[in-house]
C-alpha cells in the first residue's frame, strides 16, 4: 500500500510540476493584440493567404463579422475588412498595412518597432529577410514565404534566429511538383529562367529543382533575365524572356519550369509558342491558371483554406501566451494537379489513360497565340 501510495504521489508531483512549467513559460498578453501587415509587393497571393488566416480566425470564433471574398487580389481591401471586423482577441490596425515595392527605404521605419502594435503578420520572401534584420521589439510572423531557412528568415524547421519570429514552412512545395512533373514526362533535361538575384532563386524553387534532378537523374539548365520593373519595361522583359526560351530549346531541353515571375497569364501562349512546337513539356510553378492559357502541368503550392486554418490555430495558441519562437512552423498541403491535355497533344505529347486518371482537374483549352 505504501508503495502504491508512493508511486501515486510521484506521479501528481510529476503532473504538478509540468504544469507549473507550462504556466511559468506561457507569456501574458495584451487584449486585444494589435496587429499589422506588411507585404513585399501587391501580389494576389498574399490577399488570397490573408483571407484564408481570417477565415481560419472566423472559423474557431477569435473574429467575427469578417465575410471572406477568397477571390479578391488585393491585400489592402482584405485589411479593410478584416480592420471592419468584430473580436476581443485581436484588433486589426486599419493604419498599419504597408506594402514595401511602392516605398522608399527610408520608410520602412513605419512599421518597424511600431510602439502601436504587438504583432505583424508578414508577406512574402523580401518582407520576411527585411523583418529579420531589423523587426527588434515586435513579434512577428511571416507566410507566403518561398523558402523561409534557404532565405535567412529562420534557422530551420524548429529553429529562429530571432526569438520574435515565426515562419510558415512547406518543407518540399517545389519538390512535389517537379517529382510529379518527372513521373507525367519522363524529362531528361529541365530548363529554367529566373532573375539572378538570391530572392528569386529561392521563390523560383531553383534550390528544390536541383534536389529534384539529383534525385532522379535529369539535367538542369539555366538562364538569367531581369524582371519587368514597372509596366514601360514589359515589352523588354517579355523579349528576354522569348529569347532565353529559345536559348533553352537550342540546348535541348525537353521540359521547362515556369516560376514565379511577372509574367502575366494572357502572355503565356505567346512565350510558349516554340517551346510548344519543339514538343517541350511545360509545368507551371504558378498554378490552375497558367494551365488554363496552355502551360501543360501544376501541381498546386497552396491551399489557402487549410493553411489559413493551420495559421489561425497557431495564432490561438499565440493569444494564449505560447511563446512565438515555440509554435510549430511546418505544415504540408494535400496537392492538386492539373493539366491542360489540348497542349500536351499540340507539343505531340500523350500522357497515358492511367495518368489522365491521376488528375485533380485536365483543362481543354489551346489559348491563342499573343503577338
């Protein structure tokens, strides 16, 4: 009995004292939190990221009266709802929404160490590094990052270089579309263009690219072109582009990686067309709607509403005083793939019935070419 008693007695001062640490470890909040936003540039995806996490916060009751339009491409509109929204855990500082490409350096100090706001939910790869070097009184948490620890955001997958950081990471986005890009084409060489800067090869995935050509045995070539600075530089951008596509097709590629650029979609069936005739397999980094104006393949990045969800949960946890640099920072989508069969039959490429059965979406459309 006394043994038993013993025994007993351990394992209540054992569940006494981990509780005691989870108490002395979990930090005291403001109520409400105060939040900002800063993005790297006005880009669709980050509005599309943004309403998923509100939606994600609507769904488990931190807001309410916040009506989610996952359509809209346009972060500033999103804030202002989400500004308009009601909740006592967090308020959304309708003030405090910056985006960095239409600003000057010397600016930045206005969301930096702000003495107005707990929080900042940030945007994109340039945004996430800028963060880093200089966010000090802050916390802050980074999504639509390409490569969060290939950029120098975090560490790694559990480890900051910051303890008031925190980044959403998808350990193998890119990997996942050029293993399955490799299984639909069987490709052999793989070209690749990019703006040759260390942003852009971490958001093109080039790092992922050549883990996935290592693994499976197939060439990588790259070329270099500078992205479109504003709209009057468009039409060189656009020229570039063109000629280091028939570059690639001179060095034999039979599969291109489209990435992350600012190639705009209606342009695609323009860029694409000797690409295409030289019977060249094209896979979208982009996704669904890069397939719908005649890229072959995508395999989705995001889905939105499961990572909106995901990042609402570790906001709770945040709200409830979990430490920032403690919240989990992985997470992994179920992917969709797509593929437009009207181009692989124009390139004279037939993908087999049993891979046509594999397909989350296969699109009909050729598009028209685009002088």
């Amino acid at each position: 009995m006394m043994r038993q008693f013993t025994a007993f007695g351990a394992a209540l001062m054992y569940f006494l004292l981990f509780f005691f640490c989870l108490s002395a470890n979990a930090m005291e909040r403001p109520n409400p939190i105060r939040v900002g936003y800063v993005e790297s540039e006005e880009y669709s995806a980050f509005a599309r990221n943004l309403s998923g996490i509100a939606l994600g916060l609507r769904e488990i009751g931190l807001i309410s009266g916040f009506h989610p339009d996952m359509d809209e491409s346009n972060a500033r509109t999103v804030w202002s709802a989400l500004s308009a929204s009601s909740g006592g855990n967090f308020l959304f500082a309708p003030d405090m929404f910056f985006s960095m490409k239409g600003m000057d350096e010397a600016e930045y100090s206005q969301f930096t160490n702000h003495k107005d706001v707990d929080l900042l939910i940030v945007m994109g790869t340039a945004a996430g590094v800028y963060m880093t070097g200089h966010e000090t009184q802050n916390d802050y948490m980074v999504f639509a990052a390409a490569n969060p620890v290939l950029s120098g955001i975090v560490k790694s997958e559990t480890e900051r270089f910051k303890p008031n950081s925190y980044a959403y990471i998808d350990p193998s986005r890119y990997r996942r579309q050029l293993d399955t890009a490799f299984r639909v084409f069987e490709i052999k060489k793989l070209g690749v263009v990019y703006e040759d800067n260390t942003f852009a090869y971490a958001y093109s995935g080039v790092a992922q690219a050549k883990q996935s050509a290592a693994g499976h045995g197939f060439a990588l070539t790259e070329k270099h072109v500078a992205e479109a600075l504003d709209d009057s530089d468009k039409g060189r951008y656009y020229r570039e582009m063109k000629a280091a596509y028939g570059e690639l097709i001179a060095d034999g590629i039979d599969g291109l990686y489209i990435t992350t650029a600012t190639t705009e979609d209606y342009m695609l069936p323009w860029l694409l067309a000797d690409i295409t005739a030289a019977g060249v397999a094209t896979i979208s980094q982009v996704g669904e709607s890069q397939v719908e104006n005649g890229v072959m393949l995508s395999v989705t990045l995001e889905d939105v509403i499961d990572q909106g969800r995901f990042a609402a949960y570790r906001l709770r946890e945040y709200k409830d005083g979990k430490p920032i640099d403690a919240l989990g920072q992985v997470f992994e989508i179920v992917p969709k793939i797509f593929l437009n069969y009207d181009a692989c039959q124009m390139a004279g490429i037939h993908p087999p019935f049993k891979t046509l059965l594999s397909m989350d979406g296969i699109i009909r459309a050729r598009g028209g070419a685009k002088p």
